[in-house]
C-alpha cells in the first residue's frame, strides 16, 4: 500500500498583502481584514492538510533596508500572526494553526498563558513555529546574540514555557461541584525556571491540557537548528531539494538528532516546503521551462528584488557580471538564505551576479527532478516517490494564504493524492498532534 504523507500550507508571506504582485490582487480581497484567510483555510481544511503555518518577520527592517522590504511587499508590511490565529481556528475544526513567534520576543510566562488559552478554546489545534531571528531585538529592548546563542536562548524559551505548561501536577484539577471543590493547590507547587537567558517564576495561571501540547514547529539546518529540533520539535521545515538521496540524508539528521535527545525516531515529522508549478499538459511543461532558459530582463530584476528582500541586502549595487562580495551580507543574513542564492553552484568565486540570479530564473521539469514545472500528475509522481524512495513524511506548499493559490495548487492533486492513498480522507480528531501522529 501507498505510504500516506503529511501535508501543510506555508503562509509565506505572513499576515501581509496577500496577492500583491499577481494578478488575482485584483480579487480585491482585503487583506487586512479575516475573511480572506478564513475562506482559504476551511479550504485547506477540507483538502485535508494537516497544519498552516504563518510565516513572520517582527521588524520592517533597518533605515538602509526598509525601502527593499516594502516596495514590492516581499518583507513588510505583516501584522501580528498571533491576532489573525483565533480566526482562523474560529473558521474551522481540524487542521492546526501554527503561527510564528520569535523566542526573543515573547516572555516565555506571557507565551505559555497565551498559547495555553488558544490550545484549550481551539479543541488542541494549535502550533508554535519558534524562530530565532536576532536582527529585530532593538525593537523590544533584548540583547542581540550570535546565531548559535540566539539557538540555546530558544531552547531556554520552550523548556520554560513547556514547564509552565507542565506546572500542575496530575489530579490538580478536580472539577466536583458536589463538594464545591475545583481543584487542588496542594497539587500546584511551587515552579521556577533559572537559566542563562531567562529567570522564569511559575506556576502557569492556565489549566494543563489532556491532549498534547501544542506542536513546536522548527526551521534551521545548522547543527544548533537540527540539534532544536532533535529536542523540541514536532514538525522540521526545510527546502525541498530535487535529490532522493539529500532528502533521505536530511531526514536521517533529524532522526538521529531526536534520538540523541532520548526521544522516539518518528518523533520529529520532516516536511519539506516546496512551490510545484501545475499545469494542464505535458506540451504546456515544454513551453514553460522553454521559455524560462533566457530570462527576459524583467524576470531577472524580478529575481534580484526578491532575492534582496529575503538577504535585507540591495543586491542592485552589485556588479551583474562579476562574482558577488560576501562581505556584503551582515550577521544579521541567515546563512542558509546565503546558500539559497548560491544554489548549485560549488562557490561564490566562480560565477557572477547573473549567473545566480538566471538560475533562479529558469524553470524544469520535476519529472526530470529539474524543477517543479509538471502536470497534477506528474506532480503526485514526485511526491509519491520520494515518500516510498526516500521515506520522506510530507510536504508543505508555500504561498499566498489566497483561494486562488489554494486552488491553483490543490485543485487537480488533491483528488489524485486521495486516489493514490497518499493524502488522508478525513481527520481522526486528535488536535494538531493528532493530525501529526494519525499515521
């Protein structure tokens, strides 16, 4: 029997203008308003994907990045995920909501208290996607770290807000109006937690839950980010790559990361995000990689916008025909959004600006595991194989939070997955973690 998989929907561009830049802007959806993001999530919902994820950025940038950031609203502007979430989980039932929260950010008391509210209203579909972002600290008076530090303070993060979580002993909550007595506080010790980062006094003024925590959503393939996951996580994101053999390797470091950590094999689900590209035939695969090889002007600038925003760094002072100065890119840059740009090019010194960024603007065919051009089939082909080739536990789709990106990529795939035993039929009611371990 076909191996089922784990699918899930990456809000790429967090709580922001949904569409800008495409044409189904012009649906004249308000983008700051839930109706949009409610219609498109009990759509997911009944596609039956497992969780959303809202993607985040706290600051707009810098004085001298702003203006790469907003102009084409590739970074900014984002409202706060954790107000949209309650109306998201309002508009449906089963899929998990699992917004972005920087651990530098969120007192770990204030975080447990709130999410611990959603869990219990949501009927346990929440999720946390914990970030360690250190370029937006100056906004909330924290002290800028390294990136392997900004790393130990998240782990500090999670084991305080789990504990809170944790902080009432079973049989605390008692609930018998016969004796009028709602719970123990014998049972609700007294609860510190004393760290480097952060000095945390509990116990939690919310009550435990009976269902599993809320799911800890991760990013981050350094050895700090796979040994977070390894101990905290439920879900590990990364890039889709087009190789069986990295995904299995990748999903192998996740593995033994959680079994370093004294946790279960499975334990961790690795879900690789990924923006396949359907089209109505095989003839019309042709035309698009075809036309993609010589990327017109426009498409490069296009490229080299979005490639600025991601890097917080303005790439258009760069010389296009002359290999890229690193030392452009501040320690604010995520190294692995350095190594995006690179893609499969063994080094920086050996090809130039437009190289990288005609790379990124050409197309192939995932039939070929060129790229992520093909039909709903074809598309299902690659999914199905590298979850019976390479053991792989799902994918994420990333895009707008948008009917028309919904429906552009499920409409075709999601009934061929059905067929195919790949994607579930129906939920089995367990909250996200549910939704996580059904299979």
């Amino acid at each position: 029997m076909t191996r089922p998989q784990h699918f899930g929907w990456f809000f790429s561009r967090g709580f922001g203008p949904q569409g800008w830049g495409h044409p189904y802007y012009q649906w004249n959806y308000k983008w700051t308003e839930p109706h949009l993001y409610q219609q498109s999530v009990r759509e997911l919902e009944q596609a039956g994907l497992d969780l959303v994820i809202i993607e985040d950025a706290l600051s707009i940038g810098t004085p001298e990045t702003i203006d790469l950031r907003v102009r084409q609203a590739y970074g900014g502007p984002k409202h706060d995920p954790l107000a949209l979430t309650p109306f998201l989980l309002a508009a449906t039932s089963n899929i998990g909501i699992a917004p972005t929260v920087n651990a530098g950010g969120h007192p770990p008391y204030l975080a447990a208290r709130h999410f611990a509210s959603l869990h219990h209203l949501s009927g346990h579909r929440v999720g946390i996607n914990v970030v360690t972002d250190v370029g937006s600290t100056r906004h909330f008076q924290v002290p800028r770290v390294t990136h392997d530090q900004a790393y130990d303070r998240a782990s500090e993060w999670l084991t305080a807000v789990r504990g809170l979580w944790q902080s009432w002993e079973d049989g605390a909550l008692i609930e018998d109006a016969a004796s009028a007595h709602f719970a123990d506080g014998s049972k609700i010790p007294p609860w510190r937690f004393e760290g480097e980062y952060f000095d945390v006094t509990g116990p939690l003024n919310a009550l435990p839950f009976t269902d599993g925590d809320p799911a800890i959503v991760s990013p981050g393939g350094s050895p700090k980010g796979l040994a977070f996951a390894g101990t905290h996580s439920d879900v590990q994101l990364a890039y889709a790559p087009l190789d069986l053999d990295i995904v299995r390797a990748y999903r192998q470091k996740i593995i033994d990361a959680a079994l370093a950590h004294g946790r279960a094999a499975n334990a961790v689900k690795t879900l690789f995000v990924f923006k396949p590209e359907i089209v109505s035939s095989e003839e019309e695969v042709d035309r698009v990689v075809r036309a993609s090889l010589d990327p017109s002007d426009e498409v490069i600038a296009a490229v080299l916008e979005g490639q600025s925003s991601d890097l917080e760094t303005d790439l258009s002072t760069q010389p296009l025909d002359r290999p890229l100065d690193t030392s452009i890119f501040g320690d604010h840059v995520s190294q692995g959004t350095i190594k995006g740009l690179l893609g499969k090019f063994d080094s920086f010194e050996s090809v130039t600006l437009r190289d990288l960024l005609v790379a990124k603007g050409r197309k192939g065919r995932i039939s070929d595991h060129e790229g992520f051009v093909g039909t709903a089939d074809q598309v299902a082909d690659f999914i199905e194989e590298f979850g019976e080739e390479a053991d792989n536990d799902g994918f994420i789709f990333s895009g707008d939070l948008h009917p028309v990106t919904v429906h552009r990529y499920l409409d075709e795939l999601v009934p061929i997955l059905r067929r195919r035993g790949v994607l579930r039929n129906e939920y089995g009611g367990g909250g996200i973690q549910g939704n996580l371990h059904d299979f």
